[in-house]
C-alpha cells in the first residue's frame, strides 16, 4: 500500500521552491520592514542618548576648533524625546565645568533668528544659588576668583558683567574664547533653564585636517 504526501507548501514541487513575483514581493517587503526598524532604532537613539554635532565657529578655543566633529552623550542629565523641546525625565544637575549643548529660548533683541531651532555649545559656568562676575580677564564666583586654564582672553571683548545669582532650576553658560563667544554676557535673559540642556559634549571623533585632535577628551 503505497501512501501519497501532500505538500502544504504550493510553491514548492519535488523540493524544489519556485521563485515567482510573489516571492520577490515578500523578500522586498522583508527588506523594507527590517530597514525601518533599523532607521527607527537609529533615530531613537540619536534623539534620546548621543547625537554628533559639528563645531562651526570658534567661540569654545581653544577647548574645540572649527571643524571638530563631536559626540554628544543625551542621557548625562535627563530622558530626552523626539520633536520635545525640554527633558521629560531630569536626572542630574550639570556639573560646574561641563561642556554642554542646548537650544535656548528666542531673544527678544535677535528677532531675526530663531534662536530655539540653534544648537549651542557653550561651557556650565554658574550652578543655581551661585553669585557670578567677570571682571576684567577674571571670573568671580561667590566672590573669589575662580581659576580657568581652559579659557582664552585675545581681543577685549565685552568683560565686565555681574555680579548676578543664577536662580533654581537654572545655569550660567560661557564660552572658552571670551572674546569672540556670544553666551549669557550677551544674553536678554542670561539663564538658562537647565530642560533645555541637550547633553554633556565628550569626545572628538573627527577632524579634518586636524587628525591628531582625534579621541581627544572635552574636559
């Protein structure tokens, strides 16, 4: 007695598969839904916990150069969301010292530029409760002169400011350059809510032609 074995397979006859439109279809849908979920993962990721950005001017000098690629690190301070402005989680305060990257509220005295679509890169000078002032090529907090290797005075900008209180909830930023950072000196209102801190700069990853300031620490 012989017995007669179905395939439930249609497209496959005497083991051999048939390779027809259909298949071409699913292999193609299989390739697109693989790649949305890598876009989509990738796209989480470079909102919620690092991100590159790209140094264009020369107010941080001589910390970052112009053209130093850069790595963001978003989970330093707080959970941040796509398409939201302000951290939806805070973890931390910044520490005074960090190099950081934010978007700050427009300037009523730039109306020409839409100062909540620019990121910014500029240095946590002043924490809440903290009196700051500059004075000449100095930078006083609460009342003492605070030391600052990383910061350059060339040109005599604009120096003298403060004293002031940073408020709760709020920072003091700076540039390294002084003389060629526009930061809170310059600033309508010169704190920022610490919500709007993107993330902690880390390390340079790339800088062409400057290739020795490759894996070079921010500190």
């Amino acid at each position: 007695m012989s017995v007669q074995l179905s395939h439930k397979n249609k497209n496959i006859t005497n083991g051999v598969p048939l390779v027809g439109k259909n298949s071409q279809w699913v292999e193609f849908w299989s390739l697109l839904k693989s790649l949305s979920i890598f876009l989509s993962i990738a796209f989480i990721l470079r909102a919620s916990v690092v991100e590159a950005f790209k140094i264009p001017s020369s107010s941080m000098v001589p910390t970052l150069e112009i053209g130093d690629h850069i790595l963001v690190n978003k989970l330093s301070y707080g959970l941040r969301l796509p398409f939201v402005v302000e951290a939806v989680v805070e973890f931390k305060l910044p520490q005074r010292g960090d190099v950081v990257v934010f978007t700050q509220p427009d300037d009523p005295d730039t109306p020409e530029i839409d100062e909540a679509d620019i990121n910014i890169i500029k240095r946590v000078v002043g924490l809440p409760g903290d009196t700051v002032q500059v004075k000449g090529t100095k930078l006083y907090l609460n009342n003492k002169i605070y030391d600052e290797p990383y910061t350059q005075w060339v040109l005599g900008g604009k120096r003298e400011f403060g004293p002031v209180t940073v408020p709760p909830g709020k920072i003091l930023l700076l540039g390294d350059n002084r003389d060629q950072s526009r930061d809170a000196r310059y600033w309508n209102d010169p704190f920022l809510d610490v919500k709007r801190l993107k993330g902690r700069a880390f390390i340079i990853y790339w800088n062409w032609p400057l290739l020795k300031r490759i894996f070079t620490i921010i500190s």
